[in-house]
C-alpha cells in the first residue's frame, strides 16, 4: 500500500534526511588515499550511535543478499556501483568511492548516496559522476503533482542517452517513510507519461546509477557488492524527496554539495580514530 505522508510526517523523516546528510559529508571529507574502508564504516557506526538513529542497513536481509548485512553503509568502490560490503581495503589514488546510507531517526527514514573520487581525478571518472548528479536534478524537478512516475524514469534515461551511458533496471529508486522500501519501484529508465500518478505527500528515493559501459550487473562472492559486469567505472547518486503541493522538497541535500574529488590529507582518519 502506498502511504502519502502528512507535512508533519514528512519534516519527520526531513529531520533524518538533515542526518544523512551530515554523515555522507563527514565521509567525503575523511575518504582520501590511504584510508581503509572499515574506517570509514566504524566512524559512521559512531556518528549514527551518538545520534541515536538507527541503521536501516545492519541486518538487513533482502532476497537479493547474502545473509543479514552487518555494516552501516554501502561503500562500492571503482566497478562496483551497488551494495558494496565495507572491507579491509585502503583507498588508492584515483579510486571512485560510492557511498550509500539510510538510517532511521524516531520511526523515519531517509536514504541518500554520493560518489566522490580520491586523490587525482580522470575526466571519465568525473564525466559519469556529473552525469548521475545531472539526472538525479532532473528526476527531482519532475516530481510535482500530476506529473507520472514514468516522468521521473524518463528524467533519468534522457540525461543516461545523452552521456551515452547504458541504463540497468533491476535495481533503481523506490518508495520510503517508515521503513527503508516501500511499494514502488522507480526504474532508471522508462516512459514519460506512464503510470502512477505524483501526488503531494508521496516520499521517494531517487538513485540514478551508471556504469560507463554495460547495463549488466555481476555480483561479488560476498553475495552483496553489485559491479558492472564488464569492470568499468561506475557512479551512483541518490536523495530522499518528498511530493508537496509547489516545488519537490529534497529532504537528503547536504548543506553545500561539495566538490566530488577528495585529495586532502589533512582528512585522513587513522585506526585509532574510527
């Protein structure tokens, strides 16, 4: 059943969609060369403790997954775009970092993802970071009453086409308020005009993901980090938004969307740290 949230059950989950916001901050400002992904995963497992959130990630046990995921965030690195288990893995210069947290604050929820790169930068690293970023905008700004969801995947695949980059439809956005999924499925790709009607009080998340040069996904053997199945690079972005009766409300936007390229040493977290 599709829930339509009031403005006070909305400010709710903006409340922790201001917190996802922060947290996915607080890793682009550690992520840098040298510092290992089970860093990143143990300072935000610190930040949602002191909060007092609750992590929609840990135990969480999909179809789809390995077991119950015992981790905080999603840190997909490089090829791999989706789900990506955090390991013993130090960051090296150049690498592609996708970061995805949703978490839970007094019964709500928000969901939002980032991709940044570490150290120097390629240009076709930063092209399809851009390029999920643009059509993640562009999804958001047809999100208005009386628009379709198919307005939203059409959003997606024209900036997708317009990059050149194929677009997967197994896993895309989805429905979200109390719990982390709720009904529907918002595809990547599809057709402006087609089906369900927007209507003020609906909350989604939008995640526009790519991958430079396949639309087909693998799965790692640890059942849970998704890679492009030809190992070319990846970005993914995502928001939470909610429908209001005048302009779509971001509730996952970070105070100032900052730079996607990480090299600053001064941000480094060591063991002792995290």
């Amino acid at each position: 059943m599709i829930e339509l949230k009031t403005p006070a059950e909305i400010e709710r989950m903006h409340v922790a969609g201001r917190f996802v916001a922060e947290v996915l901050t607080e890793v682009g400002r550690i992520a840098d060369v040298g510092v290992n992904l089970m860093d990143i995963e143990h300072h935000a497992r610190g930040m949602i403790k002191r909060r007092g959130a609750q992590s929609c990630y840990w135990d969480y046990a999909p179809a789809f997954g390995k077991g119950p995921f015992r981790n905080v965030i999603c840190l997909s690195v490089n090829d791999a775009v989706l789900h990506g288990l955090p390991h013993d893995y130090k960051l090296r210069d150049g690498d592609v970092l996708s970061a995805d947290l949703a978490v839970g604050i007094d019964g709500w929820v928000a969901d939002s993802a980032r991709t940044i790169i570490v150290g120097t930068a390629a240009e076709e690293d930063l092209r399809i970071i851009r390029a999920t970023e643009e059509a993640l905008e562009a999804a958001i700004e047809v999100a208005r009453p009386g628009n379709r969801l198919g307005d939203i995947s059409a959003a997606i695949w024209a900036v997708a086409c317009d990059y050149g980059y194929p677009v997967n439809t197994e896993f895309g956005g989805h429905g979200i308020g109390r719990t982390m999924h709720e009904e529907l499925h918002v595809p990547n790709k599809g057709r402006a005009g087609r089906g369900l009607k927007l209507r003020p009080g609906l909350t989604l998340a939008l995640e526009p993901w790519f991958a430079r040069t396949t639309d087909r996904i693998v799965y790692d053997p640890d059942g849970w980090t998704i890679r492009s199945a030809d190992g070319s690079r990846t970005a993914h972005s995502e928001h939470t938004i909610a429908i209001t009766e005048d302009a779509p409300l971001v509730l996952t936007r970070r105070e100032s969307e900052d730079p996607v390229v990480r090299g600053d040493s001064a941000g480094r977290l060591s063991g002792k740290d995290a």
